[in-house]
C-alpha cells in the first residue's frame, strides 16, 4: 500500500545519532507504536531534524522481516510526536525553526517542549494551589535561611531536569545544614560557612518543602500517573507507583535504587476521582499556556492530607508496567487519529521550506 493512502502518518521526530546509533531513542517504543499504527491502517516513522528535506523527509521504520531499521522517504506527517530527549538539541535555532513551520502549517505538533518545573509550578498555582508544596526560586543562601526559618527541611530541584538528576536535600538544625545529594553523599556545614560557599544550586534551582508523605513497609512511595488528551480532555491512561530503597534516598526512581509497587497496594489510600479532578484541571492550565499538549505524567505524594503534587513531566518514559505501556500506545493511537482529522489534506501545502 501507497504511504499516501495511509492515515494517518505519524512521525515520531526524535534525536540525531551517534556512536553507531541511528537516531537517539527508545528504539522499543518506537517499534511498538509503529506496530500499532499499521494495525489501524495509519504509518509511523522515526526521523531527525537532519532528515527533513524540501519535499520529503528521510525516516526509519523497523523492518520485521530483516530485523532492523531501515532508511525511507516518506511525505511530511500528519502529526508529530516530539521525542526529542535534550533540552540542548531542543534550544537549539534548527529545531525551533522546524516547529514554528510545522505549526504555522497546522501540523500538530506535540508536546512542544521540556517543562521548566518553575514556570510549571506558576502555571498550576493558579488552580491547583492546595496541591503543590510550598515553592520558590533559590539564587543564594539568604534564599535558603528565609525558606528553612519556618521549615525544617527541603529538596533543592534543577528547573530543567528530570529523573531525580541534580536533586539535593538540606535539613537545618540550630547551627548547621546537612546537605544530601542523589547518590547518598551527606556533608555538614555550618551556617556561616555555609553562606560563604558557592553551591550548584545557586543557578537554576528551585526549594520545595518536604511534605510528610504517607509510606508503605515503611518507605516512601510517589505515583507516577500518565494522562493523554481523549476529546477534549485529559484522562488518566495508568498510575504506576515507586518505592524508595529507604527513607534515606531522596527519590524513588528504580535507577537509584527504587522498585516498583502495584497500584493496588495503595489504591484505598487515594481518591480516583480526586486524581481525575487534578490530571484534568493542570492538563486544561498546561494547554492554555504552553500550547499543544498530548501527554504529561505526573509524579505524586500521598499524605494524610491528600495528594501533592511534586512534579509534571512533558515527555513521559516508557513505564515498566507492562498493561500501562500497552494502554498507552493504544490510546496514544487514538490521539494520532484524533489530531490528524483534517490535516492529511496539509500536505499539499509543503514544501515549507
């Protein structure tokens, strides 16, 4: 079958290659929204900003009967899906110029960009504020000694990071901080040292309070839900949950030694309806002010409380449960389908450039 006749073509615009590597991505999900797409009628290729031509774009598609991606020229998509993973490769004029032509031609193009954790925390202020830990921008230790006058300890978060990267603790008591990073180093300082040192965290950071989060087997635990746009709206499509290692580490990710824990375990704990309230009520807030949004995960505390909101993450990673991954993909597909209506008749349009 012709690539024309398919609908919709969806390609998934991702990294540029190296070190042997074609393209930079998740080469798994890739094949499995690929395999989707085609079992709909649609086609879904891979492609890098490097192989956008005048009138074509060069992608890949995984061959089954070869085992193997495969270089090919196909017409310009119907919608795009960013997977883009490096906040640099996204900053950059190439790309930036790439998304304002795909948009200016009604492309879908989605999601649009990386979140900054600070401009995300403004943006949910505004209707979601019982749900969000106290926060603010930190630029020098005066910032610090103001935050920790009414607390007694708090996360330092890079503004553009994710996956628990960059993250510190600090605890006060009457002379000192004790200062923890991601891998488990602790250090001492005392206040007034402390004040005359210079930390990362002085640059692009922000200060959230530690809430007194619920655990299990006592260790703390977060959700990690996943909402895709359906209509018009923002639906839950999975809530996986992470356990830390111990009370000690300061996130649950696997890759620092957390593991994963059924949703099940922990369901009487939350309200279903509550989380559905706040993944709809942000998802309406993130498009007002960011623009095209398909997908976001939501990394959340349980308290005695209610939930807290910790963070909300634009380009979701494949998640280890297997029946939220498979949801996922096909729900993912009734998005393609969803934005696509109307816009295979744009292609007459290009070239763009």
């Amino acid at each position: 079958m012709s690539l024309l006749l398919c609908r919709p073509i969806v390609g998934i615009l991702t990294g540029e290659g190296g070190q042997g590597k074609i393209f930079h991505g998740d080469g798994t999900y890739f094949k499995s929204l690929q395999r989707k797409m085609k079992a709909i009628g649609g086609f879904c290729y891979v492609f890098t900003l490097s192989g956008v031509k005048d009138r074509h774009v060069e992608g890949f598609a995984f061959s089954m009967k070869k085992q193997q991606w495969a270089k090919v020229s196909c017409p310009y998509p119907d919608v795009i899906y960013n997977r883009i993973a490096s906040r640099d490769e996204e900053s950059r004029e190439h790309f930036q110029l790439f998304k304002e032509q795909m948009i200016s031609a009604q492309i879908p193009f989605f999601n649009p960009f990386f979140f900054d954790k600070w401009k995300v925390h403004q943006v949910l202020s505004k209707s979601l504020h019982s749900y969000l830990p106290y926060t603010e921008k930190v630029h020098s230790a005066l910032d610090i000694k103001s935050f920790l006058s009414s607390r007694s300890c708090a996360y330092l978060k890079p503004l553009r990071s994710s996956q628990g990267k960059g993250i510190y603790r600090i605890r006060s008591s009457v002379h000192h901080y004790e200062v923890t990073s991601v891998d488990g180093t602790c250090e001492f300082f005392d206040k007034q040292v402390f004040a005359a040192k210079k930390f990362p965290f002085y640059d692009g950071y922000l200060m959230q309070e530690e809430m007194a989060a619920n655990t299990f087997n006592h260790k703390k635990y977060d959700l990690r839900l996943l909402a895709l746009l359906s209509g018009n709206d923002f639906l839950i499509c999975g809530i996986g949950v992470r356990l830390a290692a111990n009370n000690q580490t300061l996130t649950t990710h696997v890759r620092n030694g957390g593991s994963i824990l059924s949703f099940e375990s922990v369901a009487d704990r939350v309200s279903m309806e509550e989380l559905q309230l706040i993944v709809k009520t942000a998802g309406r807030e993130l498009v007002t002010h960011f623009g095209q949004i398909g997908e976001f995960s939501m990394d959340i505390g349980v308290t005695e409380k209610g939930p807290v909101i910790y963070e909300v993450n634009s380009k979701p990673m494949s998640f280890d449960e297997s029946h939220i991954q498979t949801h996922r993909i096909d729900k993912l597909s009734d998005l393609f389908l969803q934005l696509s209506a109307g816009t295979s008749s744009l292609r007459s349009q290009l070239p763009l450039r």
